[in-house]
C-alpha cells in the first residue's frame, strides 16, 4: 500500500509536469499528505485494506485503485472544483470501492442513484456540459497511455496496462446482477477449490455483504476475488455501465459540480455563500438533493436575520449543522439525519486542515 499513497502523493506534480494539469483546494482545506494520513489513519485502512495484503486470496486489485485516485485527480481538474471535498466525497461514499451497492440502489464509487443518475442526465443535455465531460475522458485516456506516466508508475514498482477509455456513452445502465451470474460465479469458485461456490443463496448473501463494504472472513476470501474479477469482465469493463470506474467518478462529480456550483435562492433572495461553505451544502445536496438544503438556509436566515452568508465559514457552518436543524429541513427520520449529520462531518473531517495541537 506503501507505493499506492506515494504514487497518491506524486500524481499532482506529474500531472502539472507533463499535461500542465492540477487540481485546487480552498485554503481552509488540507494537502496530500493530509488527505493521505486519513486514509491511513481510518478504520478502513487498519482492518480492511491490511487484511486485503495480507492474504492474496482476496485479490485485492491495485490496478482498480490507481485507476480511481487518477480519474478523481481528472474529474477534480476539468470541472473545477476543490480537490479534498471530492477526494473525501468518493471515500465517504464508497471507500473507493467500485463494487458499493446500498440497500437503496447507490452503485458504484460515488454511490449514484437513479434520481441522481436522471438528474446528470438532464445536466448532460447542456451541450458545453457534454463537451466537458467528453473532454474529461479524452484527456483521462491520454494520462492511461502516456509514456512518461507508464515509466514513472513503473518506478514505483507497478506494471499496469490500462484499458482505454472510450467516450462516455448517452444512455448508462444501472446493471442488475442476475442468477445466471452468480451461478458462474460459483462455477469458478468451485474451479478454485471453494466447495462453498456450490451454494447459490449462500453467494448472493456474501454478495451482498461485499457491496456493503463487508469484509469476509479467509474462509470466503476467494469470493471477493472471484465476485469482483466476473463482475468486472462482465459489466462494470462496459463504460455504459454505472459499475465502471471512470463513468461513474465522472457522472458522480457532473452531479457534485452542480450542487456545489448552484444557486441557492428563497423566491428573489440569494443566498451568495463563500467556497468554503458551499462545499459543505454541495456534500449534503449530492446525497439529499438540494430541496433540504434550501430550505436549511432559508430556515437558518430566519433564525439569525442579521447572518451574513457571504462570510460564513465552514467552521460557523459546522456549528450551525445541527441534528435539530436538519431534522427542520428535510423532514426524514432521526436515524436519517443523525446519517445526513455523520456523513457530511466525516468529509469535513477528511478534507479540512486539522487544528494544530500544542
């Protein structure tokens, strides 16, 4: 893992090097090594990711997660917004995982839903929105197959062909997996000496623990090998498929660039917000949508009328970004908003400068 977060670190200066390419950051936001030292510092890097090395039955794939640092690095670039939030946003989501499947249908890396999947489709329709995202995956193919960047990666110690990167097609499949598949699935189990591949129910429940972000026991190590590899081959290699890497961190920052860049209003009031704390709201609308949100300011504007927005920081807002506030705005449940709540503070978390300590 040592040479992922090198080459992590490293990426930025290549990419300015060789394509005069880098990605922003608002000033109250952390660097790479601070982004760096919160993955190694979570949980997920401790009990997940240290399992994964040190037992290659578990077929942990290092191609897969260089191709997601590089296309969140591209996505970050091309249209334009703060690096660390985005970065942050995907870990959050999925923890970089291409396989993540919620209970309510999110796949993929930056888990899109089929409301937000329509709703990039309509953004889609703008065709300088289109010609951007075209231009995103040019230029992704173009960092895959360059010479300069093969030979840098392979100093690091990687030899890794990537696949190339087509344009990102109009209609986008949000793919099901059938029994069909899992029975092929428990074929090459079997193949491998893993006489569990025999029981199809037991596959779908392990299945379905992995893209919940579980981690199965040794026993069951194959299967996150085998599940991942066939479901790769079979759908997310398809770039019209909502499991594959590239189409979905570029579909999914389409979405966050809207909300983060959206224009929140109450009838002919604006609400002219800093950077600083529209990507907190953007965060929060990429999940929810922008109708909480909305109505989270207007609330707000009603409660401290003398509020200036325009100076509102992201430490203000984080004080202001209560349970009892939210549970105002968006009228879920109180395990929902305690989620809503958990979700956008653990991005803070991750993307902003960590308060120095004595």
């Amino acid at each position: 893992m040592r040479r992922i977060i090198m080459m992590f670190v490293q990426f930025e200066s290549m990419s300015r090097q060789i394509f005069n390419r880098g990605t922003v950051s608002l000033p109250t936001q952390t660097d790479l090594e601070g982004l760096a030292d919160h993955v190694v510092e979570s949980r997920w890097y401790r009990e997940a990711l240290n399992r994964f090395y040190s037992n290659n039955a578990y077929g942990f794939s290092e191609e897969r997660m260089l191709r997601v640092l590089i296309s969140i690095h591209t996505a970050a670039n091309f249209f334009e917004v703060p690096y660390p939030t985005l970065f942050c946003l995907f870990f959050q989501e999925s923890k970089f995982d291409f396989l993540a499947d919620s209970a309510t249908g999110a796949k993929g890396i930056g888990q899109l839903t089929s409301i937000g999947l329509r709703e990039v489709q309509r953004l889609r329709s703008d065709s300088k929105m289109e010609l951007k995202l075209q231009k995103t995956a040019f230029h992704l193919n173009r960092v895959y197959t360059d010479p300069q960047i093969q030979k840098w990666l392979e100093k690091l110690g990687f030899k890794i062909n990537f696949a190339k990167i087509y344009p990102i097609p109009e209609k986008i499949e949000f793919t099901r997996l059938s029994s069909s598949f899992m029975r092929e699935v428990g074929k090459e189990l079997v193949k491998e000496g893993q006489s569990y591949g025999e029981n199809t129910s037991l596959l779908w429940f392990l299945s379905k623990r992995l893209r919940r972000g579980d981690i199965l026991s040794n026993r069951f190590a194959h299967m996150h090998k085998v599940f991942s590899q066939m479901l790769e081959e079979q759908y997310a290699r398809s770039q019209a498929s909502a499991y594959n890497i590239e189409t979905n961190i570029l579909l999914s920052t389409i979405l966050f660039s809207h909300y983060y860049r959206y224009r929140w209003r109450n009838n002919k009031q604006v609400f002219n917000l800093a950077p600083e704390a529209r990507v907190i709201l953007a965060t929060s609308a990429y999940n929810h949508g922008q109708t909480g949100m909305r109505r989270f300011l207007i609330n707000l504007k009603q409660e401290f009328p003398m509020l200036d927005f325009q100076t509102l920081s992201s430490k203000r807002l984080r004080i202001l970004f209560t349970n009892q506030r939210l549970s105002n705005a968006i009228k879920q449940s109180p395990r929902k908003i305690k989620e809503v709540s958990r979700h956008v503070l653990n991005i803070m978390d991750c993307a902003e400068k960590r308060p120095l300590t004595s």
